[in-house]
C-alpha cells in the first residue's frame, strides 16, 4: 500500500461512526463500550485472498461487505443482533489505499443495514496476499439462544431463500455458466445479505430453538447440527429449494454442496407449522423440507425412495471439498 500506516488509520477512522454506547473507539489501544445487561454472543470470521475470492472478478467493496455479512449471519444464527465489530486485514504491496477504502465502504454498508458500529482493529502487512478477519459482537434478543445442538426429534428441517445461488455465481464468475437470467445468483455470490427480516418473524413467533447459518453447504452444515444434537435428519431432495438453472441443469451439487448463500437453516416443533406456513404465505421464503428423527447423520430420499448421498457434501477449510 502507498500510504503510511498512520495515513490508513486516519482513512479507516472515518467508517467508526458516532455511538452513544461507545466510551471511546478508534483511535487508542482499544476500546470502551457500554454494554447492556443481558447475554452476549461472539464471532469471528475470516476470508483469504485466493481461497474465498479474487480480486479478478470482485471488487474490494463486495469483499467487505461480504466479509461482514458472514459475521453477521453468524450472529444472527445465535439469536443475536449485532452490534459492534472489529477488523484485522493483512495488507500486500499491490493492494492500494483506494482499494482499502473501498473495502471499508462495503463494511460500513453492511453495518448500516444492520445498526453495527466499528469499534477498531489492526493493520499489517502480508507478504502476498490479502486477508481480513471481522470479530462481531452481539446481544441475545431472546430470552434463550440458538444453537447447533437443539434440534429434536420430531421437529421439522426448514431453510431461508434458495440454495446453490452463490455457488452459481461464482461458476458465472469464473466463466462456466450463463450470466443470462442467473444476474441473482451472482448479487448472492457478491452480496450475500443474511435475511434479516426473516429472522426477526421467526424470532418473534418463537419458532425455533436450533438455528445455523449455511456458510459451507447443506449437507455439511446440517451434517453439524445434527452431529451437536446427536439426531438424524431426513431431506426430501425434491423440495430442497433452489434456482431453476440449477435444478434443470444438473447442477443440484451446487444446492446441496455449494456453500455461501448465508440462508438459515433451523428446525421446529410441528404445532408451529400454522405460524411458518403464514410466514411462508407472506413471502418469507421459508421452505420446509425435512425432518429431524432420532439417529445419526443424513439420510436423503427422493420420490419416497432413500438415495445416496453425493460424494461432495460441503467445503472443509482444511481439505477443500469433502
């Protein structure tokens, strides 16, 4: 980067907004905040270049909002609302000031749709290739969180929006499939807002107990709740909800593998249907899909009939696609 690391700060200054919660922010070796009483939720995540994105075919703006939104999801997977967030970036010599301010610009986007206040971080140089990593804070909403480990036997499998989007996008990205009519699966790719007012109807409905977000694919990602709650999960393949180019073209891998949509996945006692089929009928994109039984692992079926499961179920950080 061309400027000076005083000169940076100075730049990302400007994104920590004014809070009357915050005692001091940027500026001093940390900083101090006001917290209500209650119960607080914590996350960190974090995207590397060449593993999560290119800069070939994302500009810097979608990589921090994106790298926020990750976090966020998170959060609100927990029963959380975010409030306050930290950033870590490790910075190569041809990544400009311009670029950082754009990235920031993402950010401080995503927070504002949120309500979220920068409270600071660090900077340091990386030899080759740019990373950022985002701590969040939030506050349980509720009297209780939600977690990996509270599905139970006889709930209901449900997930927000369509899956295989993102995945889509970044085949489109990458050259190997039809920009035309697929514009939505890219904007999910790029800008993978958590669907925030879906999670407050659920909260306030008292739908679920066991919530999580789909950052890795379904299978994989549910393969982990179900792990946590020592069940079973059964999915009608068939009503897994993705984009019709994925369906029809042989692409259902992408819905069930795929990873980075950033859509909800939770389960439910069935005397809620009534509430998460109104939901549904006020165009949450709520779809129901499976249920949880007593038992291990995943069991998939389609037209009633049991299938296998495909040989890549999800992103695993450490080995690629497992």
């Amino acid at each position: 980067m061309e400027i000076s690391e005083n000169k940076f700060l100075s730049l990302v200054r400007k994104f920590g907004r004014k809070s009357n919660r915050v005692v001091r922010g940027i500026g001093d070796d940390g900083a101090v905040v006001d917290l209500d009483k209650g119960q607080y939720v914590l996350v960190q995540d974090a995207m590397v270049e060449h593993a999560h994105f290119e800069f070939s075919f994302m500009d810097p703006y979608f990589v921090g909002k994106k790298a926020l939104y990750s976090n966020i999801s998170d959060i609100l997977a927990m029963g959380a609302r975010p409030e306050f967030y930290l950033v870590t970036t490790g910075i190569p010599p041809d990544v400009s000031s311009q670029d950082m301010s754009r990235l920031y610009r993402g950010m401080d986007t995503a927070a504002r749709e949120f309500g979220m206040t920068l409270l600071g971080g660090d900077t340091v140089s990386s030899g080759t290739d740019f990373f950022i990593d985002i701590s969040v804070m939030g506050r349980l909403a509720g009297k209780k969180y939600f977690g990996r480990d509270r599905a139970r036997a006889g709930d209901l499998i449900a997930v927000t929006g369509k899956l295989g989007q993102a995945a889509m996008g970044l085949r489109i990205l990458q050259g190997k499939g039809s920009v035309r009519g697929n514009k939505a699966c890219i904007d999910r790719f790029l800008s993978p807002k958590p669907p925030f007012a879906v999670w407050k109807a659920l909260l306030n409905h008292d739908i679920t107990d066991a919530m999580m977000d789909i950052s890795d694919g379904l299978l994989m990602d549910l393969g982990r709740m179900m792990t946590e709650s020592k069940k079973q999960a059964r999915i009608d393949l068939d009503r897994v909800p993705m984009p019709r180019y994925v369906r029809y073209r042989g692409l259902e891998r992408l819905a069930l593998s795929g990873g980075e949509d950033y859509q909800l996945l939770f389960t439910f006692p069935e005397e809620k249907m009534p509430a998460v089929r109104e939901l549904s009928e006020k165009n949450a994109g709520i779809t129901v899909m499976g249920r949880v039984v007593n038992g291990r692992g995943i069991r998939t079926f389609r037209n009633g009939k049991e299938v296998e499961l495909p040989d890549t179920t999800g992103f695993d950080h450490f080995g690629g696609r497992s």
